[in-house]
C-alpha cells in the first residue's frame, strides 16, 4: 500500500472521533478515544504512515505555507483543502483531506472553546465527512503533503 494511501486509512479510521481544540491523537482516558483538532488529524494520520512527526510544530498555517500548492485540477485523494479566516483570506484557520470525488473528512465542528468531550458532544464536533470541497466557504487552497509514494 503506497503511503499516501495508508494515510487516507488512518485519516478514515478515526471517523467520530471527538474534536478538541488543540488535539494531536492523544487517547482521552475517560472515553478511550483519540481526540483531534483539523491540523492534529492531518499531522496525527502523517505520522502513523512513516511521515515526519508534525504533530507540535505543524498548525494549519504551517500546513499552507509547507506543503506543495496545487491547482484544482491535480487534486488527488490524501490532498489537503485549507479555509481561511473571514475577512482574512491569508489566514488559514482550517483544514480537510480530500478524500476523492469532491469530498473530504476532517476534524470539524469545533473551535477555540472546544476543550471538552462534553462540548464537542454538544457541537457535534468530531472527525466526519462532507460532501462538497466547498462546504464551508473561504476555501483559499489546495497543498500535498510530501508522500514517499
């Protein structure tokens, strides 16, 4: 299995997996889950795959300003589709990973107050999938990560 593709598993096997601000993978010992943020999910589903260890030094930022910039139509699954800000195109404040089709899966539905399993319960915040690159609007850019194969 090539790398690349063995992120898109390890990225799809934390599906439902809580959201909380600032999350990289660590096992949340109440719940015997992995928690993430957006950016945890990607650096967390790197590292499982042989990648560099992101995990502390990689936000979504980073992500946008490290990672190979791509045009729409090179868009493979396992590329990453960042959002910025409103009313601050440059500032990336959230990402996915395209999965194929269009579609892409990451830790969403949470932000800075996230910090519980109980809030992110309420927000129903946690690993999913959404059916459009646009399903949030501001979507400023598409990056690869730097896959061996």
């Amino acid at each position: 299995m090539s790398q690349r593709n063995a992120f898109l598993v390890a990225v799809l096997s934390q599906m439902h997996a809580p959201y909380r601000w600032g999350g990289k993978g660590e096992l949340d010992r109440v719940a015997n889950k992995r928690v993430f943020d957006c950016s945890g999910l990607v650096t967390w589903a790197l590292r499982e795959v042989g990648g560099p260890d992101w995990r502390y030094s990689h936000n979504t930022d980073v992500l946008l300003a490290q990672c190979l910039a791509l045009p729409k139509e090179e868009l493979l699954p396992g590329d990453l589709v960042l959002y910025h800000r409103k009313g601050a195109p440059l500032d990336a404040e959230h990402v996915m990973v395209h999965v194929g089709g269009g579609v892409v899966v990451g830790a969403s539905g949470g932000g800075s107050t996230t910090r519980t399993l109980a809030e992110a319960a309420k927000a129903n915040a946690c690993v999913k999938v959404f059916g459009s690159l646009d399903y949030r609007a501001r979507r400023m850019g598409l990056r690869r990560l730097p896959f061996r194969s």
